[in-house]
C-alpha cells in the first residue's frame, strides 16, 4: 500500500474536507475579520494534524493523546463558526455544513480515545488498535 495509516482513517478524512470548508469561510470573511480567519484555518489545520500524528504512534496512551488534542482544536473550530454566526459573517450554509462536519469528526474521535483508553486496551505496541480505528 502507498498511503499512510492516517489516511485509512475516516475521522482524517472528514478532518481533510473540514479544512477545505473552513479555508473557503475563512477567505469570505471581510479584512476586520482577520482574526477569525486567521484562527479558524489554524484551528481546523491542528485536527487534521493533530490525527496523523496520532496514527503515527505506537501506543494507545500516545494515540489518545493526540486525538484529543485534535477534539480541542475541532470544538474551537466550531466556536469560531459561532462567532462568525453571531458577527453575521459567512455563509449560512457553510457555516451549518461546517459544524455538521465537526459534530461528526469529534463523535470519532471521542469513540476512538474511548476505545483506546478501555481498560486492558494495551500496553506496548498497540498492535490492533489501528484496525479499530480504521472502523470508526
């Protein structure tokens, strides 16, 4: 195979079309705005990272941890298309579609931090934790 594990991985995925949304909102947003432009694309980038980083660890303890630095970054995400609700900025439909995608993407990565932090889920290699994650 000729792909990485994170890309296997729906919670990424849905991570990747989230960034192209949020890329599209954030460039509709007006100059006195730029700041929640500016956050919103580094918000929605750190859960796709936060994603692959954390398929690239061995150990369930270190996966979990990344993934629920990526869940911190997609709630803020989804703050910051409240503000921008609240401002009157942006696409209403963007913005719905938007925290459709982030309710989504946080409901897999809360199943998967559970499921790695299970009691008995491992120690050592996390060999078999992948193939769980590749499900969700």
């Amino acid at each position: 195979m000729n792909e990485f594990e994170h890309e296997r991985l729906d919670m990424y995925r849905a991570a990747t079309e989230f960034v192209a949304l949020a890329d599209g909102v954030a460039s509709a947003l007006p100059r006195g705005r730029a700041y929640l432009a500016d956050q919103l694309r580094r918000a929605a980038t750190s859960i796709m990272l936060n994603i692959a980083e954390g398929a690239g660890e061995f150990t369930p303890a270190d996966k979990a941890r990344f993934y629920r630095f990526a869940r911190r970054s997609a709630t803020e995400s989804a703050a910051i298309l409240d503000a921008c609700q609240i401002a009157s900025q942006g696409d209403p439909a963007s913005l719905h579609l938007g925290r459709s995608l982030l309710l989504r993407i946080v409901a897999m990565l809360t199943g998967a931090v559970v499921k790695l932090t299970e009691s008995g889920s491992g120690s050592g290699s996390g060999s078999g934790s992948g193939s769980v994650l590749k499900r969700i």
